[in-house]
C-alpha cells in the first residue's frame, strides 16, 4: 500500500515527486511510457517565463512567478541546464505600444521584478542586432530564462528516486476504484492501492480525473510544431523573442536554446488525436512565415529537424490544481499548459504544502537534495578531460561527434537510477544524436552501447519503448 501515487512522470508529476520525497512517506510514480518525459515535458520551447502574461489572480500567474523565483536554487541543487537569457516581446505597429505598457503592468501586477523597460527602436536593435527593421519597440523581461526540458525534468525524477520515491514505468492507469479510505488503481500489469492519488496524467488527466469525480474536465490537444536550427546559427540572436501575444497563445517565438541551438515556433492548432506528433509542411511554412517578422533573415540551411509538442488545453484556460471536491485523497495537477514548466517547481511546493496539512508526515532526515548530472565531456577544459579519462578510459572515446558525446557519458546514462533504457533515453541525458546529422553516425553505436548494458540482443533495442524496434533482426 502506497502513502501517496503520483500518475505522470512529467515535469509536473516529477517536481511533486521531489518535494513529497522530503517526508517519510511511501511514494510512487506510474507512467504509462517507458521514461521520464514521454509526455509534453519533452517538446515545448523551453522558456523559463517572466510571468507578464498570465491573468492576475490565475493559478498560471501565481505558479508562473514563484516557480520562476525557484529556478536559481533548483539548478545549483539539481545541476540541470539554465540560464536567465532575458526575454523581449517585440512590437511592430506605433499603435500597438500601449500593448506592452498593457503587459508591463500586468506583469508587475502578478509579481514580476519591476525590472521591466520599454525599448525604443533603435535600443532594442542595439541589444538584437539580428531583428527586422519592422520592429518599432520592446518590452525587457531581465527574469525571463531557458531550460532543457527534459535534463529539468530527468533531473527531478532522479533526485526524487534518490531519496526514496519508486518509479513504474510501461504502467497504463486503466481503471480507478473509489474505496472506503483508499483507492485502487488498475493498471495493464498490476494494480496499486494507495491512499492518496495525484493526477499528473497531462493531455489524460481528463479521463483520469472522470474516472473518479463527477465534476467533469475535458482537456484539448493544442499542437505546437517547432523548427531547429544548428549550432552554427545557434548564437544569432542572445535573447528570447516574443511577438505581441494572441488569444491562442505566445504566438511564435525565436529563442536560443540552453543547449546553444536557435529554435523557431511553435505554431498553435487543435487537434483531435492526443498523440499525433507529426509535422506538417504547413506548420513549417506559418513558423518560417511569422518568424520573418522578427529577424532580418532565417537561415534555413541551417535546418536540422522539426518536432512537435501538444499543449493539455482545458476549456476554462487556467490551470487545474486540487482536490476533487467530491473524491477526499484524490488531487488533481492537469490542464497544465504553458507556462507549465515554469509553474512546475512551484506546483511541486503547492502539492507538498497540501499534503502536510492534510497528513503531517515526518520530515524525511535522509533526504539530499543534491543531484549531479552526468559530466558534459564537450564543456571540459583538457585538464579536466584527461582526469576523467584517467578514472574512466570510455571517456576518452567519442560516440557522438556533432555533439562530442562519449562512451562514459552513454554507460553513466544508462547505469545512474532511473537509468536510459530506450535510444531517446540516452539522446535526452546526454544529447547523443541531437547534432547536425541527427544520429546518422553514433546511433549504431548507441545501439551497441545500450545492448551490451542492459544484457539484451540489438534487436530488442528500441527508440522509445512498446513496437519501435530499430533493427528487425540481428546481423
Ligand atoms: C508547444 C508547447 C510549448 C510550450 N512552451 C513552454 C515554455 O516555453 N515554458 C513553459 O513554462 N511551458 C511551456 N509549455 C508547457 C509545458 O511543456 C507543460 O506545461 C509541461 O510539460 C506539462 O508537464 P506535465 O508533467 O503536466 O505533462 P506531461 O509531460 O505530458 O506528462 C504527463 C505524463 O502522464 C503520463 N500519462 C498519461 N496518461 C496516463 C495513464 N493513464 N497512466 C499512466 N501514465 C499516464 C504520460 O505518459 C506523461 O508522461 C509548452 C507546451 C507546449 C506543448
């Protein structure tokens, strides 16, 4: 019997994971994906936001500002990727100024460092020399950042594994049955009994939560497709460019990434299939289109990939956070859109702050909140390198050589908890294939790897779980 199961080992699920993993108590996570990730943590844009956007008095607006406060001390404890790059929302139309004065005060009103400045034109082409000569002005959000996504949300699952929380991957939650003081989930292997359910189930965390509560939430999948340019270009712009904002969102955005990559989106459609990630030729051609308001030019030889991500829309627009007035013990964190990343630090926090109230758990002695990310091979001086080859001689071996990925930094993924099973799973903790030639080199290398650790044939090696075998038989 568990104290407390958490569906959905996302960014949200896993930031709450963390927080509970202070206290004594027994904890799991269940996912229905074979990873950390799977899910909208994966694919978003990656932007730790200011919090001028959201609607005062919003659970986005609150969680968006204290979530953002929370990033400086998460990295120094949890060593995963950020930096405050600073963003600009840009304007293009003399009539359209007050807008941002609109923005600026609501930003102020929700909490945002009055730190905030409108640009004229010709200050903000001096701090973007890149951008069109359309722009006329912008608003400065000194406290806006970027992230990796995924290494935020690995890194989170890992420190909460660290301290005791068990993670079970390759489990669908079918089936929810209300008990007298508890709850049993069925799931496609075993079935779990817990006291307390947390619903962090993403684009299903309407079917989850239907399952249990009469109050009934429908959740729409909102698409974003991206385009990713190479590092080559990677540096073109130093900030994060907003357009103005629209009814459906932030709108297309330039950025760079944590990483170093420039990206470019993401667009914003609904669609029926919560699990179509395709890309569309139509979808490049609206981000390439819109994207050319804001820069002089796009470098579209430097294309390395294109991907999509989907937004867990609920109809009333804000996030959903708390119990269900008709099921004690059953709490949901859904309807988790942008700026979900961001608010996942401080949804975490809420969470753990409820939880206390309602059991008054034992403080977790054991618990360490330190968690060291697998050594960046690429970001060492020499001195540093040859010291860890010495340890360790598959440092010394390059596997992935647009990214300078070697063959310790593919074991440490694979053996550290919660270890890579998958190729994507590697490709998220250590970048491996994420370079110009997207793999096309060090990916039969990973299969190697992966293989000779997890003691299985290379035909059994997949992607990222279920059918998606890369090789049909073995050689
Ligand atoms: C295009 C786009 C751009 C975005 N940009 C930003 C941004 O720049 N900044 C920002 O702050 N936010 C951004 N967001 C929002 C952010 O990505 C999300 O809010 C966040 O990733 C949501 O995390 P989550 O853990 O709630 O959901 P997910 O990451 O989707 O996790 C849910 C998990 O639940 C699992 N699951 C579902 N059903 C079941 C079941 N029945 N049984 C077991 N497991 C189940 C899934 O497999 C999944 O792993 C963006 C989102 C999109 C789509």
């Amino acid at each position: 019997m568990f104290d407390i199961t958490i569906i959905g080992a996302g960014v949200t699920g896993c930031a709450i994971a963390r927080e509970l993993s202070r206290y004594k108590l027994n904890i799991c996570v269940v996912d229905k994906e074979v990873d950390v990730a799977s899910g909208t943590s994966k694919a978003n844009s990656g932007i730790v936001h200011a919090g001028e956007d959201p609607m005062p008095g919003t659970f986005k607006a609150k969680m968006n500002i204290r979530g953002n406060e929370l990033f400086d001390k998460l990295q120094e404890e949890l060593d995963f990727p950020f930096k405050r790059n600073e963003s600009l929302v840009l304007c293009f139309d003399e009539k359209d100024i007050c807008k941002l004065e609109e923005l600026r005060q609501r930003g102020i009103e929700n909490g945002v460092p009055d730190t905030m400045k409108i640009l004229n034109r010709e200050e903000t082409l001096k701090l973007e020399p890149s951008l069109s000569d359309k722009v006329v002005a912008a608003l400065t959000l000194p406290t806006g950042g970027i992230v990796c996504p995924y290494e935020l949300t690995i890194a989170l699952a890992e420190n909460a594994n660290m301290n005791g929380v068990d993670f079970f991957f390759g489990r669908e939650v079918q089936e929810i049955e209300k008990r007298e003081d508890h709850y049993i989930l069925k799931t496609n292997r075993e079935s779990i009994k817990t006291n307390i359910v947390i619903n962090a189930a993403g684009l299903y965390g309407d079917k989850i939560n239907n399952m249990v509560s009469n109050k009934k939430y429908e959740i729409i999948a909102r698409k974003g497709e991206y385009v990713l340019f190479d590092k080559a270009v990677g540096s073109m712009v130093s900030r994060t460019l907003f357009q103005l904002p629209t009814k459906m969102g932030k709108g297309v955005l330039v950025t760079p990434t944590v990483d170093g990559n420039l990206l470019m989106g993401p667009t914003s459609v609904d669609i029926e299939d919560k699990d179509n990630l395709e890309t569309t030729m139509e979808g490049l051609n609206t981000i390439l289109d819109k994207a050319k308001l804001t820069v002089k030019e796009i470098p579209t030889r430097q294309i390395i990939t294109s991907f999509a991500g989907l937004r867990a829309h609920e109809v009333n627009g804000d996030f959903i956070i708390g119990e269900a007035e008709d099921a004690k013990n059953f709490i949901n964190a859904i309807g988790i859109e942008s700026p979900g990343l961001t608010s996942a630090p401080a949804i975490g926090e809420y969470i753990k702050d409820m939880i206390v109230e309602k059991l008054n758990p034992k403080k977790n002695e054991n618990f360490n909140g330190i968690r060291k990310s697998i050594p960046k091979f690429r970001e060492l001086s020499n001195e540093e390198r040859k010291a860890l080859i010495k340890k360790d001689p598959s440092y010394g071996k390059i596997v992935c050589r647009c990214e300078t990925v070697t063959e310790g930094e593919i074991r440490n993924a694979i053996r550290r908890p919660l270890g890579a099973t998958t190729i994507d799973g590697i490709k998220r903790r250590t970048r491996a294939g994420m370079g110009r030639c997207q793999s096309g080199f060090c990916l039969n290398r990973a299969v190697d790897i992966l293989a000779e650790e997890l003691n299985v044939a290379r035909k059994d090696i997949t992607k990222f779980g279920s059918d998606s075998n890369l090789l049909m038989e073995n050689e």
